[in-house]
C-alpha cells in the first residue's frame, strides 16, 4: 500500500484516510523514492537526452530552458549532449553512448546537422525502442521518417517587417541571417538565387517596405 500511494500513479485506489497517513508518514521521516532504484523495476528513467549544439549559444540555451521547465511538470528531466557542428560522427557517437544507458527519450535540437550514414543508422537502432524527435524541415532524406517540429520563422520575421512598418520605415538596407548572407558578384552581394534572402525581400514586400536585391 505505502509503495503503491507513494509512487503516486495507483495513489487514487486507496481511500483518503491511509493515503493522508502514509504521506504524512514519509514528510515527517523525509523519505523520497530513489529514481534509480525505481528504474530497475520500471524500465524507465524518466531522463530525456537533448542534443544540442552548445549550452553557450543563446539559440540552444533557450530552447533548454524552455524544455527543461517543461519536462519537470511532468516528472522528468533533461540532460543535455553538446556536438559542436563540425564533429560530423560525433552525435552518432552521442547516441549510442545515450542508448547505453537508458534514458527514455530523445529530443534533438540540431536536426539534420551533422547526420551522415553513420549516425542515421544509429537513429534506427535507437528508435528501434525509444522515440525520439528532431528539430528541422524535411530537407534531409535520412531523417524524413522521424518525428520532428518545424520551426515557423516565416512567422517571426513577418512580425518583424510589420514592426518595423508601424514605426513608419519605408526601406531595410541589408537582412541577413547566418548561414545565408547573399552572394557577392562582381562586388556588389545580391540576394538572387539565395531561397531564404528571396523570402525575406517578399516577406518585407508583404508589409510595404523595400528590401532591394542589391
């Protein structure tokens, strides 16, 4: 009875009187069920990985905080795995290390980055028992039968083009973003060509302002 009120899942079987006694109980003796020692008769950790590119970076910061806040509501945890960028194998490496030991879940928030071969087929092996979910578009073929949010930065910028609108701005010189800066031809960098520099001069458009190509 005392273990199956102070799991908490099976507490509602048992009436209020032995439920307030054996809780009032644990207070006083300050008893907290061992998660290890929970794990080896449930299977389950109740830890979630989370790939990411650094702790460091405010991109990735944020999201594992927000996740972190998140998971705690529901009795879990999460711990994070850096892979910088340029180490290609490495969050295959990451995940195999991470399926040893038995956490529940995973959440990666580097997406498509930095998986080759190697590392999609440890996603198989690892998916094979526990789920996990990517952060991306469907830009990478090994990773398309996976969970996965895309992230709506459409949403984002046209909020931003709109504000910049209502303070009365007629023309942007340049918007860049990582990754995507325009080519330059014949010194002049022109937007042309480049999918994500196109989209935010229709999305400035969208809100009545003049981001030219050049």
């Amino acid at each position: 009875t005392a273990s199956l009120i102070l799991n908490g899942n099976q507490a509602h079987r048992f009436s209020k009187q032995p439920r307030d006694a054996i809780l009032a109980a644990a207070d006083k003796l300050g008893y907290r069920p061992q998660r290890a020692a929970q794990s080896l008769v449930t299977g389950k950790t109740r830890n979630v990985a989370l790939i990411l590119n650094s702790l460091a970076n405010p991109f990735f910061g944020a999201y594992a905080s927000r996740l972190q806040t998140h998971l705690m509501e529901h009795g879990m945890t999460a711990i994070p795995f850096e892979v910088e960028s340029e180490q290609v194998e490495a969050k295959g490496t990451w995940l195999d290390w991470i399926d040893m030991r038995a956490v529940d879940a995973a959440i990666d928030l580097q997406g498509a980055m930095g998986i080759g071969p190697s590392s999609a087929k440890t996603y198989e092996r690892f998916t094979a028992h526990r789920p996990i979910i990517y952060r991306g578009g469907t830009d990478s073929p090994l990773l398309a039968n996976y969970d996965r949010v895309i992230i709506d930065y459409d949403a984002g910028v046209r909020d931003l083009m709109q504000h910049l609108a209502d303070m009365g701005r007629k023309e942007l010189g340049v918007v860049t973003v990582r990754g995507h800066v325009p080519a330059t031809t014949r010194g002049v960098e022109q937007a042309v060509g480049d999918n994500t520099s196109l989209r935010l001069i229709s999305l400035a458009e969208d809100a009545g302002l003049h981001l030219p190509e050049q």
